[in-house]
C-alpha cells in the first residue's frame, strides 16, 4: 500500500486501465441470446434482448429499467431480434421456430403476424430493407443446407438457396446490397467451415471458401470496406475480403487468447470490432488492422451476444454484451472522436 | 571605392554639424534628417544616394549617427518635431538600419540617464513591435553584420537577454508591458523562431548558401541560462516538434540548433526541453543524435538527470536513444552503445545498496522506473549482450532491497526483480511474488511501453489514433473447474438428507479437507477448515479419530498439516466434553422472545400473572439447575489418545519426532496432556495417566523449553486428572525421583515458564499425597 502512495499518479496518455462497465442490466432471469439497440429514433434509447425462456425485453437505457416484456415463443429460447429502420416492427426469433413480428407503436405491444421458419438449428436470421415498405427476411430453412429468403411484410418467397455439396447446417447469415447496384447478395456461414456469397436475384452461388476448420459461429462484414470477418468454436478469427468479382479472399487471421467466439459486431462507423467470447470476456479490436484494443471483463459466465448502438451523437454510443449469467453489460468505449490522443 | 566614402563621411558630419547646431530655423534639420534617412531607405525612389552609398553609411555611420540623434533629445527642434514628422523622419532612422546597433544603442541610452526617456522607450518599443529582433537574429544567420566582432556580440546577447531587467531598473513603475519578462521572452522565442524559418525556407530553396544559427544558438542559451527557459521553450518547444515531424529542412535545422548551443548553456536548455517537449517523439525529433554528438548532452541526458535528478519524465529521457537505436542500429552502433551503457549505469544505480539505503523514495522509484523502461525497450540481442551486468544487478540490488526497513522500498524491489527476471527469460526461470495488485500501474506501465516500442518499430497502423487498454489481464482460461464450495457440498448431502449420509463421507470429508489448500484465497480459509474438521470429529468421532491420529504418524505430511490434526483433535476433545445440554436451553432460551405471537403465549402470560400475585417468604435460585448431560467425550477419550502414544519413537524419513521435528513433539505432548485434562472422571483417566507418564518420563529433559513445557503440562493434568489413588499406586516406585525431577526443575530451568508449570506440579503432588495419606483406606491398598 505504501508503494501506492508514493507513486505519481500515471499521467501517461497510453495508460489506461482495463475499463469497467457503465452499468449493468439484470432481471432477465435467463441467459441472454442475442441484443439489439434502436436509440436513433424517438426520445427514448432502447435495447431489446431475447432470453433463453422466450422474453423479448424491451430496455429503457434512461431508467435502465426493462419497460415491457414479449413472451411470444412459448417459452422457447429467442435467438434474435431486431427492429425496422421504418416504423416501430420488432421481429423476433424464437426456438419455436417462428419468427414473430410486433407493433410497438404508441407503447402497444402486440404480435402482429409470425413466420414459420421450420429450422430446429440456432442460425439466426438476417434482414435486409429494400424499400420503406419492404424487406427481405434470410433464414435457415427446415432442410439442413437450405437457407430461405422471403419478402416481408407479404410473406412472399424469394428464393431458397441450397449448396450442391454436403456442407452441413447453415450457422450464421449476413443479407447486405452492394453499392454496385446489384441485387442483395447474402453471406451464409456453414457447419463445415465454409463461407459461402450468394447472389439472390440470381440464385447463384457466386463464391466459396473454407474459412475455419470448425463450424462457422458468427459472421459480420462491412459493405463499405466490402471486408468482413467470421469466427468459430476456435481460437482464430479469420478476416475475409470481397475482390472486384465478388470473390472471397481470405486475408489474416486474429488469433484469441481462449478459443470460442459467439458473436461479432462492428460498430456503424467501421472503426471497431467486438467479438463475445465463449471465456466470459469481449474482446474489442480496431477495425481496419484488427489491433487488439481492449479486453472487457465482467461477466461470469459465456458472453453470448455483443451489439453496438446506433446514437447519434457519437460521444453517447454504448457498446452491450449479453451473457448466460443472465446479466446485459453496458459499456462506453472509443467514444470520443479522433482528437483524443 | 575611396571616394564614396569620403563623400558620405563629408555628407554626414555636415548633417551632424546641422543637428548639433540648434538654430531656430528647423528646415535645415529636417533636411539632414532626411538625407539620413535616404541611406536607409531601400527603396528605389531614394535616387539620392547609391547602394555602395548606403552600404557605407550603414558600416561605418549608422551607430555614431543615432548616438547622435540619442544627444540631441533635449534639443529644439527635437522638441519641434510633430507627431508625423517624428514617425516619418525620427523614428525609421532607428527602425530601418542595422538593428543590431539599433538596438544596442537604445538600450545603452535607456539605461543611462538621460532627457527624453520616453521618446527612446517608444522607440524601442516599436522595435520590437516591428520584428526587428528576427531581422537582427535572421542578420547574424546569414553573417551579414558589418561589424561583427566577438565583444559585440557578447554585449549584445548581454543586453538582449537581459531586456526586461535593463528596462525594469530603468523605468520602474512607468514599464511598458512589453517589456515584463511574461511578455518579452514569448516574443524573443518566437523571433527566434522566425529567423529559424526563415533558415529552413532559405536552405530548402537554394543550395549552397551559408547559414550560421550560432548567434541564434547563443541567445537561446544565454536566455536559458539565466532561467527563462521555460517561458522561451514552450513557445519554441511545440512548434519545432511540428515543423520536424515530417520536414527534414526543419530536422536539420533543430538538430544545428541545439548543436550551437554553447557548453555551458547545454544543461538549461535541455532540462528545459525536457520539461517543454510533450512526448518523448517530440523530443528525439527536435534534439535529433545529439546524445551522440555533444559530449556535455551525452553527461547531462545519460547521467545528471537520469541519476541525480528525479523531476523528469523517464520515458522522455529513455525512450529518444532507444528509438534511435532501434531506427538506425545498423548504421550508428554508437547510439547502442551509449544505449547500453545507460541502462548499465541506471541499473547499477538500482543496485547499490549504499543508494538504497540513503536515498529518497522518490528518486528510487524514478531509477526503477528508467531501469525497467530501459530493459523492455531494449531488443532481445542488445539485452544479451547485457545479462551478465544484469543479472549481477538483479541479484545484488534485490539484496539491497529486500533488506531495506521501509515496505516500499520491499516492493520495488520485488516488482523490479519479478520484471527484469521476466524480460531476461533467465532459461524459463522466472521470479514470481505475489505483489501484482500492489503495483498494477508500475506493471501496466511496463506492458505498454513494449506495445508502444513494438509499435514504433513496426511503422505503426492506421488504428493509431484508437490508444489501447491495459490487456494484461486476458489470460488464458484455466481450465480447472471454478471452485466449488463445501456449502454446495453440505447442500448436496442435505438433499440426499440424512444423517447417515454425513457419518458416511465424514472421513472422506475430513481427508478433502485436510489435504485442501487455500488457492482460492476465501477469507477466513483456515478457520472455516478447522471449524469443519472439528464438526466432523465430533460427530462421528470413531472413524475420523481414527483416520486423523494414523494419518498423524504417516509419510508425505507437512508440518503444518501434522499440527492441524493435533489442533483438531484439541479442539473436538474440548468441544466433546462440553455437557451437550447446555447449548440446547441456551438456544430455546434465546428463541423465547420471538414466539410471543404463538398459540402457547397465553399460557405464559398467566403463569406470569400468578407469579405476580403470589407472595413468596425466600426465593430459591431463579435458574433452573443445570441439566445433566452425559460426557461425550469420556467414551471416545481413549481413541483420541493411545493411537497418538503408538508411534512416536519411529522416524520416518519425513518426519522425525524424536529429532528434529521438535516442534511438533511439543505440541503433541501439550495435546495429550489436554486430552488428560479433559477425560477426568473417565473411567479409562487412569489407564491414560499411567501411559502419558510413561511417554514424558523418556523426553523430560528434553533440549527444547517447549518440549519440557508440554512434559510439566501433561505432568499437570495427570495430577490433575487422574484418580489419586490409581497415581500413587502407579507413582509409589519413582515417587522420589518425580519429587526431585520437579523441584530441579522448578530451581534450576533456563525457562521461566517450566519452573511456573514444574512448582505448580509440586503442589498438585503434594496435594494428591496428602489426600491420600488421609484416606485411612489409601495406604492398605499397596501390595
């Protein structure tokens, strides 16, 4: 202790202990599958997680209070949710294998329709807004490799897209458009290893490559920078990049201290990743070169799901991991701007 | 060339004449005043007189002219001149010439008394205003001064450095804010950086042209010399570390900067720098190798400051040679080696003991923190090449550390030591304590400076500006189970709930618990593993009594595990003997109060009022009696004792009673005098007695006092203990030899503690013989 005393406070600029966590969301009551912000729109900034006993609850992040909670899944597990750019839609994911979707205008909180997806699997799904009116929904389907693509809110199918060689269940999915003009094309993450882009208009493969030797766990890509980045039951993360012809290129990967990635997001202004460990921790990476910048420490048990907010003003961005110890952990990182050091 | 001159020295001493002779007309004045001017004026309008003219004038007239115009103050028609006249004909005389004489002029007539003070102060005033001292500086750069000599320069550095104390003294209460030195130096450091400019611009765009900056170097010194430097440096320290980041014109220029700056000045301007230069980058750049170059940088960075001083920033000190080194080792070996000899010298500093000893705290945290800067910024070669001093170091210095009084002085040392072990990797051994929550931030300190070296090395990424957070804490998952509790444990056997299911595992338990070790760091580990070893004998004494006492004897035990089965058995026995009854109607009692809501509670409030009414005559003892309890403990006391008395004169390789472990030999006997102690009244008190007296009579004499101490103490509760008639009978041969045994001791033991126990021992004897002395039926029972 008398060494503390004597010591001068560290004023380096690069010194920065290990950050803690702003808050802390508890309540759920179950292990926490997946998260997902809408702070950009109205005056209340909200998070939304699904829990392993089938709640959507609707965080307050000003009361830091859960407003309402969603049972629509029968008690089943909810593997994701996310809401629509337009309009108060919540679609959520269930183990039921439905997705539901729900109306939250005006505090109401009703089911306004489901989907039957007919996957047993824990893909989650992606989507994919074409028009203010319409969206396109990507899920696995009720084969192994199939991964079905419908357009919402009519229900309509699109496509079903299935490999010509065994693969195995589809993992993770990832709908974006290109710049290019180009129809959606969808990223498919598969139980082999694989990773595979799809052209959805055409319903082609356009190309394939073996990414990790385990199952692919998660994926996330970034259409400005066309590079994205999957992880596995392993300790490495492999980074990809999308060439001219809409080939994958593998580039380097980013080895992990502990193997086992859940999750992986990259925040809305490309400059960071996140990835939710298996080993209780999120590891937060700088985006361009996948620097290792902060490793954050909290939870006890799986990290399962991670998600950045979409605020506005930068400085107020937080950064969710949801764990099976049943607890949110809200974070605040790398939110000032350039000028900070 | 004979001509010009003679004509502009006539020219001149006529205007001189003219100014000097004060008549009443001022036409004439004002036309000397102009002629003067016109040698000044560079324009090309001035058609009066030629460059070789003006040349002239300025090498040779100027000075004389404005000392001239400095006498004439007092004069009419200076008097004369109106507010225009004076800006256009006066002043430029002063502002357009050569302002080294200029200034040195002024200033001579501003410190010495004369009429029209305020008139020169304006003057100079707008001197400095005007820029003039980069134009003076920027002349001596380009060594176009006409009369350069060395005693002019050193009386005009002289005068420039002390411009705020010349005027101060001068004017007193009437100073110009310009002139205080808050305002002064600032403008004198950006002039300075002016003329640098200026340098940099000229050097970049022609090739081949002359540039001293020695003038420039001299002043910066002679500023800072006379402690100004900070003021100066913070003006000029920031901008240079931005013009030197990516111009190479600029580099050069800093580099020949500090490189002029002469010997003696060489300490204030760097410490200055040093207290200025934000970042240790920033330093490198603006002092460039100058560590290597200049002999008395070399001593003030590598030694004065870094092992005398301790106000500095060591990263600052450090890191610019290293970052040298690790940017042109190839090409400058010398920058390695004055690299390594100091961390040589910081780290024999760390070690030696004399400086340990005597000097402050701070400065050793300051050596440590430069010794473990310098150790991690060092590459893996240059580090070999260094073990041996370091490794000589580490162990001395720890020596000296370890040794020290003072508890942070300790903790360095440790904290040093357990770094430089781990960056020397001495062939896998590594020191390890456990300091690491103590001194997180020295650690952190250290882990980031490697990432920052490891970055500048490797060119540094495009995520730069994204500082990263400390990391050391992500390890590697063990993959052990995390620690499970015996709650869990307990939770387990009560949901399978039955007692037997306790008595079960009790000596499974007792072996867990025996074996566990505090790697989880619960507080309060030992006593909660005593209090469930101690729960566990009692319940189901025979099993686990048994297991602790063979266990006792056995191989592959630790000391401390031996005595924390005697400690166990100690504390069971008492805890045994105990009348179980007690505690029992201790507990109902406490639970009385809460039960006044219950059904029973009126049959209490009646009682109590018929104890109100009713009168009594003597009130017998308002507490019930004590229950009788039967004794725990009397039936189990000789599992407790005669296993312990089995093995104890066989020595294993491990364990030798009689030898070595003494300690252990001490404690036991103490045990089974308490387990004497506590079986009074048994039945089998006597069969004990006879047995523990058997046992201590081999070690009475034993070397060690705790030993004896046991010996009287069991000797005690023998005495105590046992039945007088059974102890007489046992006793009746060596009766005298006790007697005397005891009452040696109780003269003649080293300890004090034995002669208490040993006189006490006397009596319990005395006492027991005249008990039985008095039983008429004692003595007919010896055969």
């Amino acid at each position: 202790m008398v060494l503390i005393c004597v010591w001068p406070a560290p004023d380096w600029s690069m010194s920065r202990p290990t950050p803690c966590p702003v808050y802390t969301l508890r309540g759920a009551g179950a292990p926490l599958n997946t998260l997902h912000f809408s702070c950009s729109r109205g005056d209340t900034p909200l998070l939304f997680s699904g829990s392993a006993k089938g709640a959507v609850h609707v965080w307050n992040l000003n009361s830091r209070r859960a407003e309402r909670v969603l049972e629509g899944h029968g008690g089943n597990s909810v593997i994701w949710v996310s809401t629509l750019q337009t309009g108060d839609t919540l679609i959520s994911q269930g183990r039921d294998m439905r997705v539901c979707l729900w109306d939250l205008t005006e505090g109401r909180s009703e089911a306004l329709d489901s989907v039957w997806t007919g996957s047993v699997g824990f893909c989650q799904c992606s989507v994919l807004e074409m028009s203010p009116s319409s969206y396109l929904l990507a899920f696995a389907g009720l084969q192994t490799e199939e991964t079905k693509i419908i357009e919402m809110p009519s229900k309509n199918p699109v496509c079903t897209l299935t490999p010509d060689t065994k693969l195995g269940m589809v993992m993770c999915l990832q709908l974006w458009k290109p710049d290019s003009g180009l129809g959606p094309l969808l990223f498919a993450g598969y139980e082999d290893g694989s990773l595979l882009l799809w052209d959805v208009t055409q319903r082609s493969e356009l190309s394939r490559v073996k990414a990790h030797p385990e199952p692919v766990m998660c994926l996330t890509f970034d259409p400005g920078r066309l590079r994205g980045v999957s992880g596995s039951c392993e300790k490495q993360l492999s980074s990809w990049m999308l060439d001219d012809q809409n080939h994958i290129q593998l580039q380097d990967y980013v080895t992990l201290v502990n193997p086992g990635v859940s999750q992986l997001r990259i925040r809305g202004d490309g400059r960071l990743l996140a990835s939710a460990g298996w080993d209780h921790r999120v590891r937060v990476f700088g985006w361009k070169k996948l620097r290792p910048l902060a490793v954050l420490q909290y939870h006890t048990d799986m990290v399962l799901s991670v998600a950045f907010s979409d605020h506005q003003d930068p400085r107020q961005r937080l950064l969710a991991a949801g764990s099976k110890d049943q607890r949110v952990s809200l974070w605040s990182i790398y939110n000032q701007s350039a000028n900070t050091c | 060339m004979e001509s010009i001159s003679s004509e502009v020295r006539l020219k001149v001493a006529q205007c001189f004449r003219t100014l000097s002779s004060s008549s009443a007309d001022h036409t004439d004045v004002f036309d000397a005043l102009e002629t003067l001017n016109s040698y000044l004026d560079d324009g090309a309008e001035s058609s009066s007189c030629t460059a070789a003219e003006r040349e002239e004038f300025r090498r040779t007239h100027y000075s004389r002219t404005l000392r001239v115009l400095v006498g004439q103050l007092q004069a009419d028609w200076t008097h004369s001149l109106s507010a225009a006249q004076r800006s256009q004909l006066w002043d430029p005389l002063f502002l357009k010439g050569p302002p080294d004489q200029a200034l040195l002029v002024l200033l001579e007539a501003v410190t010495q008394p004369s009429a029209g003070l305020d008139r020169l102060v304006s003057v100079t005033e707008r001197f400095l205003q005007g820029g003039r001292l980069a134009d003076l500086l920027w002349s001596f750069c380009l060594g176009s001064v006409p009369s350069d000599s060395a005693q002019l320069r050193e009386t005009l550095l002289a005068r420039l450095a002390a411009l705020p104390d010349l005027t101060a003294n001068r004017l007193h209460p009437n100073n110009r804010p310009l002139f205080t030195p808050q305002r002064f130096y600032p403008l004198l450091a950006s002039e300075m950086l002016a003329a640098l400019e200026r340098t940099s611009v000229l050097m970049s765009s022609t090739d081949g042209v002359d540039c001293s900056l020695t003038f420039v170097a001299q002043t910066l010194g002679k500023v800072c010399l006379q402690g100004h430097s900070g003021p100066v440096l913070a003006v000029m320290a920031p901008r240079l570390a931005v013009c030197t980041r990516s111009d190479m014109v600029w580099q050069r220029v800093s580099w020949k900067l500090l490189q002029d700056v002469p010997e003696r000045c060489m300490e204030s301007v760097l410490t200055g720098l040093l207290q200025a230069a934000d970042s240790p980058d920033a330093f490198s750049r603006i002092a460039g190798n100058l560590v290597l170059t200049n002999k008395k940088a070399e001593f003030v960075l590598t030694h004065k400051v870094l092992l005398l001083q301790y106000k500095y920033e060591v990263r600052l000190l450090l890191e610019p040679p290293v970052v040298n080194v690790s940017e042109r080792c190839g090409v400058l070996p010398a920058v390695c080696s004055v690299c390594l000899q100091v961390l040589r010298s910081v780290s024999q500093a760390w070690a030696n003991p004399s400086a340990v000893k005597h000097t402050p705290q701070e400065q050793q945290l300051y050596v440590s923190k430069a010794l473990l800067l310098a150790a991690s910024l060092l590459t893996d070669a240059e580090l070999q090449e260094l073990r041996s001093d370091l490794l000589q170091c580490l162990l001395g210095g720890m020596q000296s550390h370890l040794d020290s009084s003072a508890v942070g002085i300790r903790t360095l040392g440790l904290v040093v030591g357990e770094c430089l072990s781990a960056r020397m990797d001495l062939s896998g051994t590594k020191l390890k304590f456990e300091v690491r929550r103590l001194v997180r931030s020295l650690l952190s300190f250290q882990s980031i400076l490697r990432f920052k070296c490891n970055n500048l090395v490797s060119g540094g990424s495009s995520d730069d500006d994204l500082p990263p957070y400390d990391m050391s804490g992500d390890v590697e998952a063990s993959r052990a189970a995390p620690p499970r509790y015996l709650r869990d444990c307990l939770e387990g056997t009560a949901r399978f709930s039955s007692f037997c299911s306790v008595l079960s595992i009790s000596v499974q338990m007792t072996k867990v618990l025996l074996h566990m070790e505090d790697r989880f760091s619960v507080s309060g580990f030992l006593v909660l593993r005593q209090a469930a070893m101690v729960a566990l004998t009692a319940v189901d004494s025979v099993p686990v009594t048994q297991y602790l006492t063979t266990e006792f004897y056995s191989l592959n035990y630790s000391l401390r595990q031996r005595l924390d089965i005697l400690e166990v058995l100690a504390l069971a026995a008492q805890e045994l003997s105990k009348p179980a009854a007690d505690k029992v109607t201790a507990a109902a009692s406490g639970l009385t109060p809460y039960q006044s809501n219950s059904a029973a509670g009126w049959r209490q409030e009646v009682e109590k009022r018929i104890q109100n009414k009713t009168k009594r005559i003597s009130k017998g003892s308002g507490q019930p009696r004590a229950g009788a309890a039967p004794n725990r403990y009397a039936p189990v006391a000789g599992y407790f004792f005669f296993p312990l008395l089995r093995n104890y004169d066989k020595p294993e390789v491990t364990f030798d009673l009689l030898g070595s472990d003494h300690l252990v030999l001490g404690r036991l006997i103490h045990t089974l005098g308490l387990f004497m102690h506590l079986a009074v009244n048994a039945p089998i008190a006597a069969q004990m007695g006879a047995a523990l007296l058997d046992f201590v009579w081999a070690v009475r004499y034993h070397a060690d006092p705790t030993v004896r101490r046991g010996v009287l103490f069991a000797v005690c509760s023998v005495f105590l203990s046992m039945p007088s008639q059974a102890l007489m009978m046992d006793l009746s041969q060596q009766l005298l030899e006790t007697r005397t045994w005891l009452a040696d001791v109780a003269e003649a033991d080293p300890d004090a503690d034995c002669r208490n126990l040993a006189v006490q021992s006397l009596v319990l004897l005395d006492q027991n013989l005249k008990k039985q002395l008095q039983n008429p039926n004692g003595l007919s029972l010896e055969p």
